[in-house]
C-alpha cells in the first residue's frame, strides 16, 4: 500500500491539470495539513461538540476488542488521577466547515468557519444539519448540498484511516455530490 504523503499543492499541480484536480488531491495537500492543524490549535484539540481528543491504537486483543489510549490532561491527571485515558472508541479529530463556497480552496475559509469535531459528532452534525455551498465569496445564491451516503458528508471514513487518512473514496473527501 502506497503511503499518505502530504505535498505542496504546486507540486501537485506539476502532475495534473487542475481540472483533473480532486477534493481528495487538495486535502492531500502541506496547505490543508498546517490550515487543518491550526484550527485544532485553536479548539486546544478537543472535539468542540463532546470535548474528546485523538487517541490512538494501545492495544489489540483477540477477536473485535481494539483499546485507544491517549495522555491525560491536566485536569485529568487533577481530578480523575489518570495518566492514560483507554477507550474502546478510536476518537480522530476532523475539521468541519460550516459552509462551502464554490471554487474555494479547503484552506481559503474564514476561521470562524470551521471547527474541530471527533468523527463521531461529525456524523452527527452532518446527519442533522443542512451544510450550504454558496455561489461566491459574498456569501449568495446558497444551495443545499447533497451529502454523500458513504461517509454521511463528512468526507472521511474513520475506519479507512490507514488508507489515505481516510479521506472518503465515494466523494473523494468532498462529503458532497454534485
Ligand atoms: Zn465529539
Ligand atoms: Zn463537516
Ligand atoms: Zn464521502
């Protein structure tokens, strides 16, 4: 399997037209990674909605059971006298814009309009709320988006995530179709 490597949208650009260019190329992109990574700065890396952060694989056991264990925070360690928090859940953090504007590149967004999610809460605000692409900067013309049934217009799958970090294969990251 091919590894994920993050690269400059110029040089992916040397490589494909940008009509050929996919949602999935630009989230490929170091532009998205560092713009991504700042908004998860700014949240102090918690999931806005349930206050979860990332934790990653700490063990395997037999058959279905996989532990996730990360460090404990401050106030962790203060009030649950934890180093590790285990959980059952594999929590990746994604970053969710609240809106789309047409021909925007991913990382051109204004910060208020993103924030940091654990693919849970993801789904979840994209399985009750109406994301809008607008036509343009001024913010006209809104349509509802059509969301993608793979990943429920989230644009990963968080069970892909060795493969591509999980950007979704049914709308190549986009979370939308059309
Ligand atoms: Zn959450
Ligand atoms: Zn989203
Ligand atoms: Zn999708």
């Amino acid at each position: 399997m091919k590894k994920f490597e993050y690269k400059k949208l110029s040089e992916i650009q040397k490589e494909k037209n940008d009509s050929d260019l996919t949602y999935a190329d630009l989230l490929s992109t170091i532009e998205w990674r560092e713009f991504r990574s700042k908004i998860i700065n700014r949240d102090n890396g918690k999931c806005l909605k349930c206050g979860e952060r990332n934790n990653q694989l700490a063990w395997w056991i037999d058959g279905p059971f996989e532990v996730f264990a990360r460090l404990a925070d401050d106030v962790e360690k203060k009030y649950l006298r934890e180093d590790i928090i285990l959980s059952s859940e594999h929590i990746i953090l994604n970053v969710h814009h609240k809106y789309y504007i047409k021909g925007k590149y991913p990382w051109e967004y204004e910060q208020d309009s993103l924030m940091t999610g654990c693919s849970m809460c993801h789904t979840k605000i994209h399985d009750t709320e109406e994301i809008l692409i607008y036509e343009n900067e001024n913010l006209e013309n809104p349509k509802i988006v059509t969301k993608c049934n793979k990943c429920k217009g989230t644009g990963y799958l968080n069970e892909y995530q060795y493969h591509m970090n999980g950007i979704c294969f049914g709308c190549n990251g986009k979370g939308i179709l059309n």
